[in-house]
C-alpha cells in the first residue's frame, strides 16, 4: 500500500522591479502548479478598474492598516510608492501548516522581513528585467499607470535592482514562457528538500520495519 509523506508547506517569494514581469510568472505558476496558493496582501492603494477586492488585495484604510500593524497582525509590510501594504501572519502559518505552499509578489522590503521572522519557511526568487529600455517599455505598454506613475517607478527601479543579491535565485526574464518553466524547477527542487518533509522520518521508519517483516 503506496503512503503519502507529510510536508509543511514554504513561502515563495517572487520579487522584481515593476514591470519585470512578476506579476505574470505569478499569474502563471497558479494555473499549474498544485498545492500552490497566492498571498493576498492588505493595501491602502487605490482598487484598480480591473481588480476584485479579495482576490487581487484587501483594499482598507490607512485607519484599519494602522490597526492590524498595533494588533501585530501583519507578517510584513511596506511603503511603496506613497501605499502600505501588509501580509496577514496567521492565514499565512495556517495555510503552511495544511502543507499548501503561498507564492508572494512582494518587493525586497518584505522580503527581508519574512527572512527575519520565517528564513526556514522562505524561498526567495528576483525577477530581473532584460534591459531598463524593455522594462520602460513594459510598463508603458500595459497602459496602468500615468506617464507620472511610470516615470516613478523607472526612477525607483535602479534602487530595486540592487537588492537582487539577498535572494535564493535570480532569473533573467527574456522570456516569459522560459522564465516560468525556471521558476517552477526552483519551486519543485524546495519542495523536495528533506527538511520540509517531516513526514519522512516515519515514512522511513515504516519502510525499514516492513522490511524487516519480510526478512
């Protein structure tokens, strides 16, 4: 009789410059990946036409933001560009705790925060960009953001980019189908790691005993 093994799940960060293309590696890793789940984090930036409170963000005031950070609700959180946001910390250890694992676009704030509270539960990938002209012309092209927004953001990049060396993987987004099928191989080889399955002590246990039977 075939027995499943027990794993607790891990936090998958995915971080980049805005308009690098995280945000679709995350659109596509939760259509084919199992047990994979997003964080869904509280902000107090405005809700975009085309986004669901509740799925895309929680969408609060500062007021209600200001009260989770006294409660120590939130695993972490940021300014980023003028807007708090924050992860909620026990959806977060109970989803873990299920053996789910939580994909997180979040920027390198956040993820020095995680680092400091869950290091054993983080596994960190920095999405770069193929050149600052591609990355300046992504972000005019999806046509979100004012002119004013994107040169913003084009201003901020350079400092993003320098926190590329705190994280686990680095990869270079040429191409997004590529990139994606790099990121799922991260996310499988974390999984299969001996520590996040501590279930194989008693999987190995009742291997050697029914083996013994046999002898």
């Amino acid at each position: 009789m075939k027995q499943s093994v027990s794993r607790r799940g891990l936090m998958f960060v995915i971080s980049s410059p805005s308009g690098a293309g995280k945000t679709s590696i995350v659109h596509n890793l939760l259509k084919v990946e199992d047990d994979l789940v997003k964080s869904i984090s509280v902000t107090t930036r405005p809700k975009r036409a085309n986004e669901i409170d509740g799925k895309d963000y929680y969408f609060v005031s500062i007021k209600s933001y200001q009260d989770m950070l006294v409660r120590g609700e939130l695993l972490e959180y940021a300014e980023v560009y003028g807007n708090f946001y924050g992860t909620l910390k026990k959806t977060v250890f109970d989803t873990l705790e299920k053996g789910l694992d939580i994909v997180f676009d979040i920027d390198w704030q956040g993820t020095q925060q995680l680092a400091q509270i869950a290091r054993a539960d983080l596994v960190s990938v920095f999405i770069l960009p193929p050149s600052i002209e591609e990355l300046e012309k992504r972000l005019k092209k999806r046509a979100l953001d004012s002119e004013e927004v994107v040169n913003k953001r084009m201003a901020e990049a350079s400092a993003e980019l320098s926190h590329w060396a705190e994280y686990d993987y680095v990869v270079i987004n040429n191409d997004l189908n590529k990139s994606v099928l790099s990121v799922r191989s991260i996310l499988q080889s974390e999984r299969l790691k001996r520590t996040r399955q501590p279930g194989l002590v008693s999987f190995v246990s009742n291997l050697r005993h029914m083996g013994q039977k046999k002898e």
